[in-house]
C-alpha cells in the first residue's frame, strides 16, 4: 500500500536530483539550505540558489507537514475532519537572461484519511519572451510525460493551466502555460494512487532535462538595455499573479506556513511602468499577443 511516508522520501529524492542538476547547469552557484519546523507539526528543506551564472534566482523546496486545517480551508475542501497531511516539492526559477524563460514545477500530495487523499501539481514556463521553438518543445515534453500516463492527460492539464495562470485584470496568461491538475484521486483518472503517484514522480523528473535544454539554447544570447529591462516588467507581472491568484501561496499563508519559503517564487528584482505600450511589430508587442489561452504548440 501506497504510504504518505514513502510519498514524502521520494518527493526528497527528487528536490536532491534536481539541485544537482541545476548547480551542473549553473557552473557556479550553489544551493544554500535551511532546515525548518512549522509549528503544529512537520516542517522542510528549503533551498536557495543566487546570484548564480545562470540563475539569478531559484528556490527548489520541500515539505511534509501535518496538524489541524483552518476553517477556511475545510470550507474551502468541503470536509469536516481537520487532521491534515501535505506533502511536496515546489521550484521558481528566475534566470539572469531575459532569454531564458522562469520556470515554476510542483508536486504535492494531500492527505485527510485513507478515503480522502489526492495529488496536485504542474509544471509551468513563463518567457520573457516567447520563442516559438522553445514553446514547441516545452509543451511536447509535457504531453510526452502526459502520454505515457493516461490519453486524456495533457489536453485536459494543459486546458486547466491555461485557466489556471491567467491574469485576469491584465486579460493575459502568465506565459504559455504547460499543465496543470489538482485533486486526482482514482475515481476522478480511472488510475490508482499508485499510478497517479508514479505519474507524479514522473513529470517532477521531466523538469530538469526539459529546463536544461531551454537554458542552453539560450543562455549565451546577448541583449540589450531595453530587453532587460522588459524582462523585470514581465517579472512584474509574475509578482501580480502570485500575490494575487496563487492558491500555493494562499495556502501557505492560511495555515501558518513558513514566510521565507512561501515568498521564495517572487524575484530578486522586477519593475512596474505607467501604462507601458509595447511598440507596434516588437518583439515585445510579439509576446503579447502570445499571452492567450487555448494556443495548440504540439502541432
């Protein structure tokens, strides 16, 4: 029988495979690491890498922790019991380049009892600038991953991504999506939980090659004043949508989760600009048009 202990080692397994891999990547910086305990039970790993020749920025954080939910939040899962269990890895990187896109990845599982349990998670690309090649081969990643698990998964994950990062008081998307789910259990997928689970493991360990082939088309590109500075508007818009729509972060702060580790997804640096126009025919006028839903890039 699948347990929330083995879930939960595997999950760190998979947080040490992919801070290895992004130090290989990076060639310089190196992850710093707290350990810490939330108080009414459990706690985490959270890991930190700055300043780095390729990433500025990045957190790749693991969590187990237990106790009692919030009322908010058992209205909001409509339960009655209160004795939780989350588990999970979660990864914003934000890079120097403004060619080289932010990624965010999580993984997660939930547990109130052996009736109610289910996983959650997703992996995400937010260009500065959106790069149709790039966009191609990201989304073919995930519905690869997706495909090999259930036929339906990557055209129903990437519809929910789609809706799910979108900004709606700008009316546009935070990138170009990637999939999505939340609250798969076996009645809901047809699979059992230790198929969601295996299929869970399985997109968490799609994150690092896929990023590592984005980052190295890209990183030696050159660029200009105008388009680093553009990248820390679209940073901007990253902020608005964490601390505005991210249920992650709604959850961690409703049930008294770590600050630092919670935050950790905003970026070193970003900037807002009065009623900023992109010019007609840019690049950057490009990208915007591009921040739509239902864009097909597996064609």
């Amino acid at each position: 029988m699948l347990t929330k202990e083995h879930i939960a080692e595997t999950y760190k397994t998979i947080q040490d495979e992919i801070c290895k891999g992004l130090e290989e990547l990076d060639g310089g910086a190196k992850f710093e690491e707290e350990l810490w305990e939330r108080e009414g039970g459990g706690g985490g790993r959270t890991r930190i890498i700055q300043q780095g020749n390729v990433l500025e920025k990045g957190g790749v954080n693991f969590s187990a922790v237990h106790g009692k939910l919030p009322e908010v939040i058992k209205k909001s899962f409509g339960v009655d019991e209160d004795d939780f269990f989350a588990t999970g890895v979660s990864i914003v990187i934000h890079p120097n380049n403004p060619w080289v896109p932010i990624i965010h990845m999580n993984i997660r599982y939930f547990e109130l009892n052996e009736k109610i349990r289910w996983f959650g998670g997703g992996i995400d690309l937010t260009p500065h600038y959106v790069e149709e090649g790039d966009a191609k081969f990201f989304h073919q990643m995930m519905k690869n991953v997706c495909d090999k698990h259930h036929p339906s998964f990557y055209s129903d994950f990437k519809t929910w991504a789609d809706n799910y990062f979108y900004i709606k008081h700008r009316e546009e998307t935070r990138g170009i999506g990637g999939v999505f789910y939340d609250k798969l259990t076996p009645e809901k997928t047809g699979l059992s939980n230790e198929q969601i689970f295996d299929f869970s493991c399985d997109l968490g360990r799609t994150f690092l090659p896929t990023y590592k082939e984005l980052v190295d088309r890209n990183r030696n590109r050159t660029f200009t004043e105008k388009e680093k500075q553009w990248q820390l508007l679209r940073r901007g818009r990253y902020v608005e949508f964490n601390l505005v729509y991210d249920a992650g972060t709604r959850f961690g702060l409703e049930t008294n989760g770590r600050i630092e580790s919670i935050l950790m997804s905003l970026p070193s640096t970003a900037n807002w600009a009065y009623d900023f126009k992109a010019a007609a025919g840019s690049k950057e006028a490009e990208t915007l048009g591009l921040l739509k839903k239902d864009i097909n890039w597996t064609l």
